[in-house]
C-alpha cells in the first residue's frame, strides 16, 4: 500500500481543550471541554463550550473516512461524553 493509497477519503483532523484535573480525563465528571478545533474537508472550524456545544463537529465526524487525533485515546472519551457512539 502506498502512502497516497493510505491517506484516500476525507479526514477530519481533531484536537479538544478541556479543563485540567487528572490531566483533562473525560472519565473525570467534573472536567469539561473548553474548545473544540478541527479541520474537515479544508476548512479550519472550531467551537467554544461543553459537550453539548459539539454538533456540528459530530455532524462533520459522521461525514469523515477517518479521523486524525493527537491524543486518540482522550479524544475517543471526550467523543463519547459528547454523544458519539
């Protein structure tokens, strides 16, 4: 597989900032997203606020062939706290 072949389709690229105890856990209820930047289909977009500020990132991550996230792991839980199955 070549790298061209790698990368085919639309990825979303991620990124969550979010409140810091135990290092910004979602598995810590009293955490909280801050601000959430991504970058779909060559737009750079962004939202301020909580889980329930995320749908246009979730309407954008349904649309996505994959996603690209520093932090995969964190940013799975965050997903998940913000509705994503």
């Amino acid at each position: 597989m070549t790298k061209r072949e790698f990368f085919k389709g639309s990825p979303l690229v991620l990124d969550f900032e979010t409140s810091n105890i135990e290092y910004g856990t979602a598995l810590n209820p009293l955490n909280r997203i801050l601000l959430a930047c991504w970058s779909f289909n060559g737009v750079d977009k962004y939202a301020w606020g909580g889980e329930n500020s995320q749908q246009e990132l979730l309407k954008d991550i349904e649309k996505a062939d994959y996603l690209v996230a520093c932090n995969g792991k964190f940013e799975r839980q965050w997903l998940k706290r913000c509705g994503l199955d």
